[in-house]
C-alpha cells in the first residue's frame, strides 16, 4: 500500500538568522513526516533571497534531502 504524506512549509524571514532558524525547523519536521511514510524524502527550494519552500516529495527518495534554486538573480 502506498501511503501520501503531504506536507509543505512556506519559509520567509526578515533576518539570515531567522532564516537559517525557520528552515532548520521546518526541515526537521519534514523529516519527521517522511520517516513516517518511508517513502518519500525532503525538497528545500529556494525562490528569493528570503523565500524558500521545505515538503515532503516522491521526487526525492526516501532518505534523502534535495535542494533547488529558483532564485533569479539581476546582474549587477
């Protein structure tokens, strides 16, 4: 039997500190919902300098954590 396990956090933060706290968070507990279907693993996204995205996804397998960069940057 297949099991979904949704589960997706929006991160933003006015702070790197802030940031760097909330995605520690948000990803331990995304771990905690993957080990509870052992099917799934963690994709962290970025999508701006202080926006990011952590869920639980069948495109990651199962024990692994990802990470994208959406972020596009403006040459200077």
């Amino acid at each position: 039997m297949t099991q979904d396990i949704p589960f997706a956090l929006r991160i933003t933060a006015e702070s790197q500190a802030g940031l760097d706290a909330a995605l520690g968070e948000a990803v331990e507990r995304a771990i905690g919902h993957a080990l509870a279907g052992r099917s799934h693993g963690v994709l962290v996204t970025r999508h701006g300098r202080d926006s990011y995205t952590v869920e639980v996804t069948d495109e990651v397998p199962f024990g692994f954590t990802q990470e994208r960069d959406h972020y596009t940057r403006t040459p200077i």
